[in-house]
C-alpha cells in the first residue's frame, strides 16, 4: 500500500516525515496545546503539556483519588485542514503504555445530545521512537466515555482539534509521551 502524505505537523524532529516532502505543512509548535484533567469531575490526576527539544511533551501521573484516572491534552486547528486524508501518522516515544488519540468534530445537530464528543483509536507508546498510523475509519465515537449509538462517521474535514488521552488505570508510576510529528496520509 503506498501512502502520499500531505499534510504534516511537523516538530523539526528526528525520524520524521520533513515539512519539504508535505504539499502543505502545519506547525504544531506554534499552536497552543493545554492539559485537559479529570479534575474536570473531581479527581486528581495531574497532566501536563510542554514543547520541549521541538517536541511535543505529554506526561504526569493517573490518580484513582475521588474517581479520578485521566489525563489528557489537546489543541485546536481549522477545520477543513484534514479533508481528504485517509488517516494520521504520528512519530512517538514514551512510558510503554496504552494512549488514545482524539479527534475533535464541529459541533453539529448529528450528534444531538453527545455533542461533545471525539472520535477515539487506541495505540501502545514503546521507550524507542516509532510511527503509529492510525485510519480515520478506525475510530470510535466517544461521549464521556461512552460509545452512544447511531452517531455518524468521522469526517476528517470537519475535525477542528486533536489531542492524547492516557486512561489505563496504572496509578503506581508516572507516564510521558512525546511526539514530534504528526502527519495527515492518504492511502493510494
């Protein structure tokens, strides 16, 4: 199967597609990440973003205190600027540990109550870098952690943000991710 990649968030990184080989390209590093924590409903888990070495840093640490046990971070960007892409491919290294990437819709009457929501597709972080591709039709809607329903396709031109979630029940020791590109593909 080939892949074209066409559109790249690109961190100046090591091991990653170049902005120069992207039609169009897309500075994540210029855009405003922030930690989105279950302190949201009470708990306590402690999350935190940084650009680090023109890398994207995702790290903290899971609390099961007052039914707490995610972390996550995330950024906007306009939509549209997936349409036509098959999936992402993100190059990563972190705590060999379970992650979730999310992606952000407009907001639309389609999804009535759960409005909200993102669509979600799981992979495994390993201590070396690696690229994880993940198809948009893989994913899954979810609404606070629920999976209603009746709830349309992922369109990727009506995607306006992105992010990481960690939920994998492991309070005992901390976690980081770092990403330093993420690309949009379109299968051929």
């Amino acid at each position: 199967m080939k892949i074209k990649t066409f559109f790249t968030f690109c961190f100046l990184s090591r091991n990653s597609v170049s902005a120069r080989s992207a039609a169009m390209s897309f500075d994540f590093l210029g855009q405003r990440w922030w930690a989105v924590n279950d302190n949201v409903m009470g708990g306590v888990s402690a999350g935190y973003v940084e650009k680090i070495d023109n890398m994207l840093k995702f790290y903290g640490q899971l609390s099961s205190d007052f039914n707490g046990g995610f972390a996550s971070c995330r950024t906007r960007f306009e939509p549209g600027s997936l349409a036509g892409f098959d999936g992402i491919q993100i190059n990563v290294k972190g705590s060999a540990r379970d992650f979730q990437a999310r992606f952000h819709p407009v907001e639309s009457a389609a999804y009535g109550r759960y409005v909200q929501g993102s669509y979600t597709a799981n992979f495994k972080a390993s201590p070396e870098w690696s690229t994880v591709r993940i198809p948009f039709a893989s994913t899954e809607y979810s609404w606070r952690g629920r999976r209603p329903s009746g709830m349309p396709e992922i369109d990727p031109a009506q995607l306006k943000g992105m992010g990481f979630l960690i939920a994998d029940k492991i309070f005992d020791s901390s976690f980081e991710l770092f990403v330093d590109s993420i690309s949009g593909y379109k299968n051929e």
